[in-house]
C-alpha cells in the first residue's frame, strides 16, 4: 500500500463500519445494504485501501454516486463501474471503512482529489495562524481549505474570510475556532505544501448511473439493428459519423460506440450523457431513418417501451424532437 495514502485519515460525522480488513467484508453487500435499509440511506463515503491504489466511493442517500482513485499518477475521478472493478471480489489485503460525512464535506474531498488548487502569495506564511487567518479575512475568501497533518486530512468551509464549519479528523469539541485552533497547537507538523485552497465549493457531482448508462448502449445498438433490418444498411456507418461528428462538444460519446465494446464509462452527469446520446440518435434517425414508413416517434417508442419510465426520469424524451410519449 502506497505510504502516501496508508495513513490517510479523513473526517466523519458517525462511524458506519470501522477500518478493518477488506477480506472479512462483502463490498457488493455493503452498498446493496446502504440502498435497502432505510437507516443506512445515508451520506457518506467507503474508503478503501488497497496495495497499489486508494478507491473512494462517495455515496448520497445510501447510492454510490461517485468514485475517485490515487495511484502512481495521482488522484482523479473514475466511472462508477471501474471503481468497482479495482476491488477484488476475493481479496488478500487492503483495508476498509464506511464513514457518514455531511454533503459539504464530500464536495470538498471529491473537489480536493480532483481540482487544481490556487496558489498562495509566495511570502504568505500558511502554518502560522496568525498570518494566514488575517490574509483570508482581508481577501474575503469564499471556498475551502484542505489542511493535512501527519496523515489527518482536514477541511475548513470559508464565508467572506471567515470559518463557516470545519470538518476535522481528529477528536476536538468546543466552538469552530477552538476546534481548529488544534489544528495549529503545540507539537503539530505542519508543511506549507499539505495547505491547499479552493475559491469555491461546488455540489458533489452525480455520474449517470451505470444501469441508465447500459440503457442508452442497448437502445443505441437497437436502433442501429432495427435500420438495417428495414434496408439501411449503411447506418452503423451513419451512427459512427454522427458520434465522430458529435464528439467535441459532446465528449460522453466516447463511452459509446456501434459494433464494439467501450473502453470505459463516462464519469459525467445523467443530464449531459442524455443530452449526448439524444442529439446523437436524433442525427442518426434524421440521416437513416424511412421517415414515411418508420416515423421517427413511432421507432422510438417501440425501442424504449420497456425502459419508458428510466428514460423519462432521465429527460431523454424532453431531448427529442418529435413527440414520443
């Protein structure tokens, strides 16, 4: 396990499953159970520790929503379905935990592991208090800082210079400045680089769900199966061009293709990968499509019928032109 991330300790607001060894613990349970018991609908994240590699999977209302990695090429998001894959089904080694954590703190750990931070003003002395604490104040900054100590990772939420909440990963009680003024107490190891900031906290986003994702593979594969079934039989090539066409401002449609498998899924939102694959099949019908015989609405009805209710949740029919249901 890679010394960066072993001793990595983040905040929590209740302890849903201590860390302990991956091999006493079903992953796939654990997260069917997080979906199913109402009590354990909740916020929060599972971390876990592998030999090469450092997976957390951020959960909202008991479903995993999103997923990042630290390996040997830093942190960065990853689809849902290859975080999973990272985890071996029978494992040897690793550790795990399951840890309720308010949204807040989610948006500053996925932002943390994923965000390019600003720099600080080369003279600025972030480890003492007393300076760093005045700069924030006189520049009125909003967002978060990420302060990490001797492998406790620790977030402070900014409003106008000043601390709004604090999220820490040690014990602390008392008001929010005596709380993280421990972080700076006597004894503590402090580098400049472990002080990041952010000039924003954004929601945690929410990938499209896998299910959703496979719907859109199925449904694209079908149509393009049902147009050559009726004559076109140049509409695999027709709906690569489309995607090809499409990719620059659409770039979920590299998570798609006709006639091969995707190399990986997409990591972005139901909102933009609907938005992708209904302006991609709308160019495919408008190319290859009998619009007389097969009326696009029509097609798409059939197509879709036994998804209708996954798809409509998802805005694909909104993202159509033509009337489907």
């Amino acid at each position: 396990m890679p010394a960066i991330v072993a001793g990595l300790r983040y905040p929590y607001s209740r302890v849903m499953l201590p860390r302990t060894r991956l091999a006493y613990i079903h992953l796939r349970n654990l997260l069917t159970d997080a979906k199913r018991d109402r009590s354990a609908r909740l916020s929060g994240y599972v971390a876990v520790w592998l030999p090469e590699e450092f997976v957390v999977l951020y959960l909202q209302g008991g479903e995993v929503v999103n997923a990042t990695v630290m390996d040997s090429d830093g942190w960065r998001a990853v689809p849902l379905s290859a975080a999973l894959e990272r985890i071996p089904a029978e494992p040897e080694y690793g550790e795990i935990c399951f840890h309720e954590a308010e949204d807040d703190q989610l948006a500053s750990m996925f932002l943390a592991q994923t965000a390019s931070p600003d720099t600080w003003p080369a003279e600025l002395k972030v480890t003492d208090p007393s300076v760093l604490f005045p700069f924030m104040m006189s520049t009125m900054f909003d967002g978060v800082v990420e302060i990490v100590s001797e492998g406790s990772v620790n977030y402070l939420l900014f409003r106008a210079g000043a601390v709004e909440r604090a999220y820490l990963s040690y014990a602390a009680t008392g008001n929010v400045v005596e709380r993280v003024a421990k972080l700076f107490g006597t004894g503590k190891s402090l580098e400049p680089e472990k002080f990041r900031r952010w000039p924003q906290i954004v929601p945690l986003p929410v990938q499209a769900p896998v299910a959703l994702v496979q719907a859109y593979r199925e449904l694209s594969h079908a149509l393009v199966n049902r147009l050559v079934h009726d004559g076109r039989a140049a509409a695999p090539a027709i709906a690569e061009q489309a995607r090809q066409n499409l990719l620059k401002a659409h770039p979920e449609l590299e998570s798609f293709s006709v006639g091969k498998k995707p190399s990986r899924d997409p990591i972005s939102d139901t909102e933009a990968v609907t938005t992708a694959v209904a302006k991609w099949l709308t160019e495919l019908i408008w190319a290859a499509a009998d619009h007389e015989s097969a009326p696009p609405a029509a097609l798409l009805k059939e197509l879709t019928w036994e998804r209708r209710h996954m798809l409509q949740s998802a805005g694909f029919y909104e993202r159509l032109p033509w009337k489907v249901l």
